[in-house]
C-alpha cells in the first residue's frame, strides 16, 4: 500500500529542506567560492552536530543556514559556494538529521536552538544573518526567545510562518488535521512517504538533482523521532512572541504556491520593515525552483545586515 500524495503535500510544502542549486545571483556575489569544510560539534548533553563551513572572511556578518524537517546540510551547498566569497557561511545538520547523531531527546525548536548557539560560541561567531527554511523558521523562532536578538544582523523565515502551538488546531483546522493524519501514513510507511515527500516540494524539473540522496538523507530519520520533531515544531508551543523581539532586518519569503501564504504575509506584516517576497511558479523548496530570486532576496538582506 503507497502514501496518498495528500497526506505528504502538506508536510513537504511547510516542514523539509532540499538541495540548492549552485547559482551566482550578482557580481558582487559571483567570484569564487571558497573551498566547503566538514566540521563537527559535541553539545553539552552529547549530541555530535556535524556542520559545513566556506570562506573565512570576519568583515561582513556570517550567514548561518538551518534546514527543515529531516534533511540535511548538503542542501545549502548552493548558498555555500554562491555567497563564501564574500563573508563564513555555515550549513548546520540539525540533530537526528543528515550526518549529526540520532538522538532520543531533544529533537525540538528549542534545544536545536540551543545546540546552534553552543557551536557558534565554539566557532567564534559573533555576528550572524540566520536563515530558517520550513521546520527551520521554528528554530529561528526558538533562538530569539532563548538568546534574543543581539547577536543578529539579520533574520529570514523561508516558506514557513512561526507556528502557534497547540493554538494551531483552532487557527488553521484543515493544515492541523492534514498534519495529524499524516502521522499515521509517516509511521506505517515511513519509506514511501519520505520519497513522495521530497518529490512534492518541487514546481519544477531538476534533472541535476540528485534525488535518490535527498530521499536516503530524508529516510535516515527513523519515523519515531520524525513524528516527534514534527509535533514538537507545530504544536509544541507558540513561538510567535519571538515575533515581537525582531528588531533586525527581516526576510519573509514564500512560495506562491504555499497553503500558508496568508498566514506568512500576515507576519511579514508583524514585523517591523520586514521584506516581503512571493516566489510565483516554484514550489516549497524556492530556493531550488527559482534560485535567482531567493538568491536575490538573500543578497539583499545581507547587505541590510551590514
């Protein structure tokens, strides 16, 4: 018995990370990219975090890239070569995700928060634009009500709002229960729906795009422990107080085709002089489908963050 592709639409579009391409976006950004180093951080309750670093530049803020629900690191590889040039660019592998350990305990916003602040005290990284694509924009989230916002020099949420907690099954009834009977599908059938998974993210053709790892990094996450980030992330808690802390330049980017662009205008809204930019004909993954444009948008901030 397959997954029905309902059931895993709404996930992919709101909670996964998929690879970027590797595209110059200006020329300011177009020169070479520094060499990627693989790196790897023990947290303080035992958790090995690995991670990718380019470009050793300290005169512009890094740029600290967080993916989504159950991918990996080598998604950014794109942003890694397009933007080191000019300034360190970090990939993070979320706990129980890509190469990091798999872990029991703490898969949350909150301590994936606290796991990113514990290595970039470790790296020395004093001043950072953060990125949060999907589950990442929940880490954003958790990060500024854990450690605020003064290490920031700037701050993107990628085709996800900041979620509302259990106030998510009375906000928005028809995403809540897809999510929910989701669960089910996910745990019976844990292989199939990462595959249907991954592939519903995309608008558009990528045949340079290696799938079959995008899906075997998806699928490394045993379901036990999917189910748990995804509750976590969605219904956990509210983190939208984070909201109120932003007093950096903000990004709120979004595919056309999300079912939570209503939701993801509304806080772009919220927050003080936040940029807002609707991705049209691209799907979750917009920095894929239209990287130009999310290109673009991300250079854009970064010069913000000066």
């Amino acid at each position: 018995m397959g997954v029905p592709k309902r059931f895993v639409a709404g996930v992919g579009r709101v909670l996964v990370t998929v690879l970027a391409l590797t595209l110059p976006v200006a020329a300011s950004a177009a020169t070479t990219p520094a060499a990627i180093r693989d790196g790897e951080f023990v947290t303080s309750d035992g958790a090995h975090i690995h991670y990718l670093q380019a470009g050793t530049r300290d005169t512009e803020p890094a740029l600290v890239l967080i993916p989504g629900w159950t991918l990996t690191t080598t998604l950014w590889r794109g942003q890694l070569d397009t933007f080191s040039s000019s300034r360190r660019v970090i990939a993070v592998d979320s706990r129980s995700q890509g190469a990091s350990s798999l872990m029991q305990t703490g898969n949350t916003p909150e301590r994936r928060a606290q796991d990113l602040h514990e290595l970039l005290v470790q790296l020395q990284v004093k001043r950072f634009v953060i990125v949060g694509w999907s589950q990442g924009a929940q880490d954003v989230a958790a990060y500024i009500l854990q450690f605020g916002t003064a290490d920031l020099a700037g701050i993107a949420f990628v085709d996800s709002p900041v979620l509302a907690g259990p106030v998510e099954l009375d906000l928005h009834k028809e995403f809540s229960r897809q999510i929910i009977t989701g669960l089910g599908v996910y745990a019976a059938h844990p292989a199939d729906y990462a595959e249907r998974m991954v592939r519903s993210i995309f608008k558009r053709e990528h045949p340079d795009l290696d799938i079959g790892a995008v899906i075997a990094s998806a699928q490394r996450t045993p379901s036990s422990i999917g189910t748990a980030m995804l509750v976590a992330d969605i219904f956990g808690a509210d983190r939208r107080p984070a909201l109120q802390k932003v007093d950096k330049p903000t990004l709120v980017i979004a595919s056309a085709e999300s079912p939570l662009l209503d939701v993801q205008k509304e806080m772009a809204a919220s927050i003080r002089g936040a940029t807002w930019v609707v991705v049209p004909g691209a799907g979750h993954a917009v920095f894929v489908d239209d990287p130009a444009t999310f290109n673009h948008a991300l250079e854009a901030l970064l010069r913000r963050g000066r």
